[in-house]
C-alpha cells in the first residue's frame, strides 16, 4: 500500500511526512477518525514508507524488498495485534497470529474493510472480539528482537479501542518504555475509548470523512459500479467506503420496498402481518438490519 492508492486524507499524509522529514516522528502513533475512512489502509503505507529502501519525499517506491514484502503482509519486521475471539489452541490461549491469514486475505481484497467485514469472517456476529493480555506480551516479545531487514519494527494495533484493561496496562509499558527502532500504530475512532495515559504517549493523526465524490469514484474504479450507483451509494455511506461496500453487496435488496411493506402494514392494523414481517427482519444478520435501519 502506498500513499497514492489511499482516498483522500492529504492531511493525514502531510502531517506524517513532515514529522519523519523534519526528524521528529514519535515511536507511537495514534490514527483516530470514523471507521471505513482509511485508517488501516494509512498505517499500512505508512510502515511500507518509514522501511522503504527508496522512497521519495512524497511516497515509497514500491519497487524495492521491503515494499514488495509489506504489500504482501509478510514483512518480518511488520506486526499486527487484532481483535479477536476466545479461543485456546494446544492449551494456550490464541493471538493475532493465528488468525494472519485470514486477515491477510480479507484486506488485501479490501484495504477498506472494516472490524463489520472482519466480524463476519470470524463468524463472531454475536460474540465479543477484544485483543487480551497475551497478546501484548507476545507482541512485547516480538519487538524485544532486533530487526530483521527493515530498519524499523512496526506494530499496527487495530481497534486499539478493543484492548482489554489489563492488556492495555501491558501496553502501557510498552509506549513508556519502546525497544529501539520501533514505531508503534494505534488505530481508533475515538481517543475517547482509550486510556488518557495511552493517548497522551501517541501523536495524534486525525483522519476526516471522505466526500462523496471520491467514494463514488472508488467504488466506479475498482468495483466496476454504474456512475448513478456509486452516486447514490455514495451520498449514504456517510464519509466511510467501509459503509458504502456493505451497501453495494446488498445493493439488490428491496430495502426500499420493505420499508413502504411495514408502513402499510402498521397503517392497516394487521397484527399477524406485523408479527411475520418482524420474524422475517429479525432472521437476517446483523449486518443486514443495521443496513436496513440506516
């Protein structure tokens, strides 16, 4: 990922290039801002950037090792804490690294995916993704290396929101006390749903909601979507590509029509009817009804 495939945020990318030009990048950064905006996809070119063999005064080369290899989400020196689900595995508890390849999968199809596309891969819709205590004594362990081929090592915490509270006083520790040559990336929609002791450790990065123009036209280009559409998909999604992809897989849904179904049916006083029409939405996922109500 490189900074000129992301979707607007020049803000965002001016800030961060200034801060590694001028010297004065801190080792944490936190990206906070609506969910589907790019935060992700931001942190993601912005470790192919700072381990870049060539890069420019403006992006990466993309050409080179280290690029060609965190494109890929196989850099050495690039880790990710995830949320994830309960699980033990050969009697120890699970982490990120165990679910890698399904999350390697899921954002190199889609940079823009979203802790919704991620929960349904998981299967999770009705359980409770966090990111434990074990894993940021993993991660502790992991970056207590040296580096392999980058000259830094990098984490990118995802819903950075979803640590735990006796994870996030482990990672405390970690932002007071960081290893040498290591950049740490938080991802949040809100510094409000984090610790103050950690965001006060982090430089903030804010990321804005994208215009409708240019979510139309990254849904045009790379979902091959008819201009009305993506225009109309676009005036929805509410600043978040993230929003406006769930909307374009249910693009074919008669949400319209289910809507003028229940307003006639209440109109009419049909109790029987009202009861089977609330069966049939509360059968669908979760994700179905929260586009639905939106």
């Amino acid at each position: 990922m490189r900074f000129q495939d992301l979707i607007g945020q020049q803000k965002a990318k001016q800030v961060f290039l200034q801060a590694v030009q001028e010297n004065r990048l801190s080792h944490a950064l936190l990206l906070q801002g609506a969910a589907g905006v790019g935060k992700l996809a931001f942190a993601r070119a912005a470790a192919q950037y700072l381990n870049c063999e060539n890069p420019t005064a403006a992006d990466s080369c993309g050409q080179c090792g280290n690029c060609q290899k965190t494109q890929q989400g196989i850099h050495p020196d690039l880790h990710f804490v995830l949320p994830i689900i309960s699980k033990v595995t050969a009697g120890k508890p699970a982490t990120s690294d165990e679910f890698m390849e399904d999350f390697r999968r899921l954002t190199l199809e889609n940079p823009y995916a979203g802790l919704t596309h991620w929960t349904g891969l998981l299967e999770a819709e009705k359980k409770q993704l966090f990111i434990p205590i074990h894993e940021m004594r993993s991660l502790k362990r992991k970056l207590a290396l040296k580096a392999y081929q980058g000259q830094y090592k990098i984490a990118i915490v995802w819903h950075a929101e979803k640590v735990n509270v006796e994870a996030a006083n482990a990672f405390l520790k970690l932002l007071e006390e960081p290893p040498e040559k290591t950049i740490l990336i938080l991802t949040a929609e809100s510094s409000t749903q984090l610790l103050p002791t950690i965001t006060s450790r982090c430089q903030r990065v804010q990321f804005e909601r994208l215009k409708r123009p240019e979510i139309a036209q990254y849904l045009t280009q790379h979902y091959e979507t008819q201009p009305a559409l993506a225009a109309d998909i676009a005036a929805l999604a509410d600043g978040s590509v993230a929003n406006a992809l769930e909307m374009l897989n249910h693009a074919e849904e008669p949400f319209a029509a289910r809507f003028v179904e229940w307003m006639r049916i209440c109109y009419e006083g049909m109790m029987n009817k009202m009861q089977h029409w609330t069966e049939d939405i509360s059968g669908q996922t979760l994700e179905y009804q929260k586009l639905y109500l939106e």
